[in-house]
C-alpha cells in the first residue's frame, strides 16, 4: 500500500510538474521540496489566477498541507521572502506553515555575480540565479547554511572569507572588477533571516517523527538535467533525479519503500538552454509546437527548444528513477498535426543505438530513428474521460506505455487545475 508520493520531471523540465503536484498535493498533508532553487519555476493556473513558484513548495497553495523547503535545496533567502510576501498578499497563508531545513545552504550576491561571470565563459545555459556557484561553494566546503545565520560573528566571518575568495577568482583569475559589497550583503541577509526564522527546524527529524503523515515530495528540473545523470555539463548542479530524494531530505533510502514514483513528460519534448537535443526541430513543426504549448520559460521568458518526444530519453529517466507511472502533458498541443513523429532510437556512425549516452560527443552526432504516427487532427483538450480521446491519441500513449514499460497513469489536458484525466487509478493507492 503507497502512502507517499514523488514527483519529478522525466524531461529536461518543463514538463508541468507544477500543475501535476498542485493537483494532488490536495490528498497530502506535508510537501517537500529536495533540492535545486530558484532556477525552478512551477506554473499553476488557479480559475483566473496564475502562479509561479520558485522556492516553496507547490502544495503550499493548498491550505491544509504544509510546505517543506528540506536540506537539499539553496536557498536565497531575498527571493523566498518576496515569494512569501506575494502569496500573502493574494490571501495565502504561508509562514504558519512553512518549515525550513536549518542544514539548507544558501545563494548569496557573490554566487550570483560568479554566476553571470562563469555563464560569459562556458554558455551552459543557467538561469543566473547563482545556484551553481551556491552548490559549488557547498561541495566545495565553503558554503554558509541557514543554521549558521544564528552565529553572527561566525556569519560575518564566513561572509568575509567567502568574500575575498570570489574577489580573487574575479580579478586574479577572470580580469574581472569585483562589485559585491559584503558588510551590506551581511546586513541583508540577517533581516531576511529574521523574516524567516521561525520556520527553521530540523527538517530530516521533523519527517522521520511524523512517518505516518501523507508526504509528496516535488522534484525540480527534470532528470535529464540530474548532474550525475543528465546530458552533463549542461546540467543542473543538483540531482534532479530520484537520486537526489535521500540525500536531499536527509533520509535513508528505506524510508521511502511506500513512496509512488510518478515522472512527469510532456508529450514531445522541449529543453532551455544549452546542450544536445537529438530530437530538436528547427521547421514550422517545431514553431508550432512553441506557439500551440507556449514554450516560453516561466524563471528566465526564454524560447524553449522544441522537438519530438524522444523516447529512448524517457525509458532512460524511467528505469533510473525506477517509475511506477508517467504523466503525460500537453497532449492538446499535437492536436493539429497531420504526422507525429516519436524517436525511438538514434543512429551514430553507422550504429544502431537504443540506449541514452553517457558521452557528449557522441550525443551531438547522434541521429534519431522515428516511427511514424498519424494524427488524430481533433480537439483533446479538457478531455475528462477515455472516451472523449480519439483512437489515434490512444495508440499513441499506448505506444509509450509499451516502449518505457511504465504505465501512463493520467493525461493533462490543458493548463487549468480541473484539465486532466486518469486512465489508471493509482490515488487509491496514495490517498490520505
């Protein structure tokens, strides 16, 4: 019997996490954000309300559930006030409750501006919101953790050296001006802190004493941008993979045997940033999929790279994350298409290829193998039931259910929370 839930995007992000987990936190009591940071960026469209959640966790909307931002995360503590304050200001009660891990590191100004720095060099891609340089300073032995904003003379001192050390990365290393100005960041971050403070607790304690409570945890990203198994260097900096949920809440492995792996997928594919896409379409096909899904990034307004679902990626994320089920979104978007086509394997050199490299080289010169779909040329969205999908949309999720050997479990049908169907019933299983 499954009494918690994960979700996480089976993609590179972007897939509709945060319609998905705003839609079933409603059967949860706790919400656990694991890791990333404001690079996130979860949509939620409430009647005529949109929102957009960068740092707390989706479920927060939901006034009965309580929103956890555990160890895994970086935290600016700036952003998170101004996301609370908003959600506030919109009639959401937050602060009563929010719980913060006090072992969650923290984004400062100077991550930011190595950010910006390191982005002009290599062109990865990032939001420039310095999580890499917080996860960096982090593994790094150098990062400054929420439970360290209680010492203020240790902070200051943390600060300082932290200070000086991006200074001479700046202009000893990169000919670079240093612009941050620490005794105010020092100052900043106390008040934020302050504002904060009475959410922090021990968050991997709080989880293990209360077991028996109902908890969704919220991936972010999506797994082909995990850092140990993504399409690395263009990456996120965390495990945006099931693979960061241990280390990320500070719970063992076997805490989570009742825990449903549900992946998130749209159905085609779309990535932001840099990095190989070996199913990108630069045609009127992939302009259509941009115009039809608003492929347009919710942290950064960037055009999203569109391109066909690529399926030997998804049975990829699937068996590494171990998925007990898949959600598809944004169905509707295929609705006019005459040809849809999926990939489901690459060419490179001559070599038939079902497997997703580990090796960059070799996915940029990777060729997709499609097989060929028929569209079904009708309206599916804000279908409520199996009936009202046509036939040919049916073989079409049928087709990935066989290819991933996972069971598509339900279909968003547009970006309302009431647009979706299940085909199989697995909220019998995870239910509170």
């Amino acid at each position: 019997m499954k009494k918690d839930l994960l979700v996480l995007g089976a993609q590179w992000g972007d897939e509709g996490k945060g319609k998905i987990v705003d839609l079933l936190s409603a059967n949860f009591q706790l919400t656990v954000r694991y890791q990333g940071g404001s690079n996130a960026g979860h949509t939620v469209v409430v009647g005529e309300e949109k929102f957009i959640l960068h740092l707390l966790p989706t479920g927060i909307l939901h006034s009965h559930t309580k929103g956890i931002v555990a160890q895994g995360m970086v935290v600016d503590l700036e952003l998170l006030k101004v996301e609370i304050e908003q959600l506030e200001k919109r009639g959401i009660s937050v602060r009563d409750r929010l719980l913060i891990s006090d072992r969650a590191h923290l984004v400062m100004p100077y991550h930011k501006l190595l950010d910006a720095l390191f982005e002009r060099k290599s062109k990865i891609g990032t939001t420039l919101r310095g999580i890499g340089p917080s996860y960096m300073f982090k593994y790094g032995r150098k990062g400054i953790r929420i439970c360290d904003l209680e010492d203020k003379d240790r902070l200051y001192k943390l600060m300082k050296e932290d200070g000086e050390f991006v200074k001479d990365i700046c202009e000893k290393v990169y000919r670079e001006k240093h612009s941050v100005d620490i005794d105010k960041a020092y100052e900043e971050t106390l008040s934020y802190y302050g504002y904060i403070k009475d959410c922090v607790v021990d968050v991997s304690r709080f989880l293990m004493e209360n077991k028996d409570m109902s908890i969704l945890f919220e991936g972010a990203q999506g797994t082909m941008l995990d850092v140990d198994m993504g399409t690395y260097p263009y990456v996120t900096s965390s495990n945006a993979s099931a693979l960061g949920l241990p280390n990320g809440t500070g719970l063992s492995p076997k805490f989570f045997e009742n825990t449903f792996f549900l992946g998130v997928s749209k159905a085609y594919t779309t990535r932001v940033g840099e990095g190989p896409f070996p199913t990108e379409l630069f045609d009127q096909d992939g302009e259509t999929l941009r115009n039809r899904g608003k492929e347009y990034g919710s942290t950064t307004g960037r055009p999203r790279r569109c391109g066909w679902l690529d399926l030997v990626a998804l049975k990829y994320a699937a068996d590494i994350n171990g998925l007990d089920g898949i959600v598809i979104t944004k169905l509707d978007v295929l609705d006019t298409f005459e040809e849809i086509k999926v990939c489901v394997a690459y060419e490179c050199e001559g070599r038939h290829v079902t497997h997703f490299p580990a090796s960059l080289s070799m996915l940029e010169k990777v060729k997709p193998v499609y097989k060929v779909f028929k569209g079904w040329l009708k309206d599916t969205k804000g279908a409520k039931s199996l009936s009202d999908l046509p036939e040919r949309a049916k073989d079409y999720i049928n087709f990935i259910e066989s290819y991933t050997q996972v069971p598509v479990v339900m279909l968003s049908t547009g970006p309302e929370r009431e647009e979706y169907l299940w085909l199989k019933p697995i909220m019998q299983e995870v239910k509170v």
